[in-house]
C-alpha cells in the first residue's frame, strides 16, 4: 500500500493523471496511452482496492482508468486487449460502473478489424510501421496476442456477438498449430501470408535467437491457453498450458528460486538477466490452473506460492521508497532493442498483485 501509493502519488502531481511504466536512469518513465502497457497500473490499482477493500483505492483506478477511453477505438496495434481489460475489465468487475462495458465491447471491435480471416489470425504488428516494417513480414503474430482473446470473449457476452467469440477461437486454434514446438515451447513471431495464409517465417523479436525459448513468451502462452480453456471448456486449451508450462518447469537451467532468466536459451547463464515479469504472470497462471481439473491440484498452487515466495523476498521486491516506486525489480523488457533491462516494469507488479489476490481467494475457499 505505501509503495503503490507513493507511485501513484508521483503520477498525479499537479493533477495530471500519468502512466507510469518503468523506473530507469532515476526517473519514472511515463507512456502516452496508445502504448501497449498503458492499462497495467490501473489494474494495479484495481487490484490494491480488491486486496484492502479502501474506497480510495478504487478512486484512483477510475481516475486511471478513464483516461484510456480512446483506447477502444485504436485499431493499429493488437494490444488494446491488456490496455482496456487489465484497466476497464477489472474496474467492470469489481464497481459495475455504467459506460465499461461498452468500452469493452467496443475495443472489441477494434481487435476485430485485425482478423485477417484467411490464415485464421488477429494480426499483431502492422508490417509496415516501425522497426517491425523492416523485418519483411505480411502477417506477423506474436504469442503475446493471446493475451487479448479475455476481452473478445466477454465482449461477446456482453454483446451477444459470437463472432467475437469465433475470431478469438480461430486466434488460439491457428496458434496452437504453428506457434509451439514439440517439446512445448513456443515462438515468438508466426509471420503468415495474407494471400493463401501459409507460414512465412517463425521467427523472434523480443528473445535471443528464432529458435531460443524466450521465457515470457512461455508466459503468454500457459496464461492465454488458461484463459481460453476457462472461457471455452476445451480442453486442448488447458493441455497446451500445462505441457509448455511443464516444460518450463523441468528445464535443467531453471534458477532454484524459480525466477527465470529473460531468455532460457541464453548463452551466458547463469550470468543473464533475470525476468521478473515472466514469473509473477506464471505464478498468477499457475494459481487459476490449479482451481481448474486438474492432476496434482495442489502441485501448481505450490509452485506458484514458491515463485511468490522468490518474488517476496529482498532479491526481488524493492525495498520501500526505493526502486521508483514500482514493488518488483529486475524484470526485462526487450534485450534485443536494448530496451528495459534490469528494471521495474509496471506489468511484473501487476501480474503480482493479481497472484496475491488469486491465492487469497483460494485460500479463503473464494
């Protein structure tokens, strides 16, 4: 609560409503609100309000929250599912508040002018933008997106749409057949041709190599698959989570205290940054897994606590007034791009927080 509340305090000085995103070169690094981690510290602050019940808390997340509106009608980028679902979804949750659901389903909208129907795929990047623009591609989708099929699938709920609820379908059908290895592990970038939908190229952005197991990208893919199979009851949803989560889990350079480095496949372990983000979104995965039919229940809740217990201790959890504010250190955002490494990062403290209250609920029988 006084870390939070002083990151918060600092991001509304002078009453602007800011967007903190990291802590680097000893300031807090502030994004617009087309930037793809722009929902997280509302749904920080959500879920500070869900933990200790403060009214106050709740004040803010909408104050954070509301400044995203003109996120539901961004249509250049596939991210708009963590901004608007992780800010107004939660906000939905917990208040009701009249006006989120139509920014839900209206973002869905968005999301969907990205299916590109004949590979079957929302479409992450534009290709033709960016750094991303020079890397040739046609339809390029990372494994990230998954993350951004929660908001289709209740938008369709919200709307009676199904066809919000089919594109998200074909989203993780298609995925599950060209993203992922044998042993479970995934790709980053699946680039697929518009014209007969084919795969192009498998390639990464964010890892060490193409064929490197980028580790949060392992992340999206236990969380995502999680999500689909609770929305969906399939259960080849579920099996894909747990098989690249075991493999995960079973890799003979996973660190003892379970917090992964950025990319497993880096050459210079165990002399390689560390991911902090990669493991509270694991640990906040493992926690619904284990409420769901499973074997050894029981087994991925202990796991999650143990990650939990890592990310609590002194060599992870910023001690307080330090660390910008942000509770987690040593989370990497892009080693390829130079960008990020060895910081705080605004979505590590949300994955966190949302573990915390995960556990609070199974432990109370919530």
């Amino acid at each position: 609560e006084k870390q939070i509340g002083m990151l918060a305090d600092s991001s509304e000085t002078g009453g602007v409503i800011r967007i903190p995103s990291t802590w680097k070169n000893g300031r807090i690094d502030y994004v617009p609100v087309d930037d793809w981690v722009s929902g997280f510290f509302a749904g920080t602050l959500w879920y500070m309000y869900e933990l200790t019940g403060d009214e106050a808390w709740a004040a803010r997340a909408r104050k954070h929250t509301e400044i995203l509106d003109s996120v539901q009608y961004l249509q250049w980028h596939h991210d708009v599912g963590f901004m608007v679902y992780d800010s107004y979804g939660n906000g939905l949750r917990l208040k009701n508040i009249p006006g989120y659901e139509d920014v839900i389903v209206q973002t869905a909208k968005s999301l969907a002018t990205r299916f590109r129907p004949v590979p079957g795929v929302i479409q992450s990047w534009d290709a033709d933008r960016g750094w991303q623009g020079e890397r040739g591609w046609q339809c390029p989708v990372i494994i990230d997106n998954m993350m951004n099929l929660e908001l289709l699938f209740n938008a369709a709920i919200y709307s009676s749409d199904s066809s919000f609820y089919k594109i998200a379908v074909s989203h993780a059908d298609r995925t599950m057949e060209e993203h992922f290895r044998p042993d479970g592990s995934c790709y980053h970038v699946i680039d697929y041709s518009i014209k007969d939908g084919k795969v192009r190229h498998r390639q990464t952005a964010q890892g060490y190599a193409d064929e490197s197991i980028w580790s949060r990208g392992q992340a999206w893919a236990i969380y995502g698959y999680a999500v689909c199979y609770r929305e969906t009851k399939d259960r080849k949803y579920l099996d894909q989570a747990l098989k690249t989560f075991t493999m995960m889990k079973n890799l003979k350079n996973m660190p003892e205290d379970l917090i992964p480095y950025w990319d497993m496949s880096a050459p210079n372990i165990p002399n390689e940054p560390r991911d902090v983000s990669t493991a509270s979104c694991i640990a906040s995965a493992l926690y619904e897994i284990s409420t769901m039919d499973v074997p050894d229940a029981a087994g991925y809740k202990m796991y999650a606590d143990s990650i939990m217990v890592s990310l609590s201790s002194p060599a992870y959890r910023a001690a307080l007034g330090t660390n910008g504010n942000f509770l987690l250190m040593h989370s990497v955002g892009s080693i390829p791009h130079n960008s990020e490494i060895d910081v705080p990062l605004n979505y590590a403290d949300y994955y966190y927080l949302e573990a915390l209250k995960r556990k609070r609920d199974i432990e109370k029988g919530l």
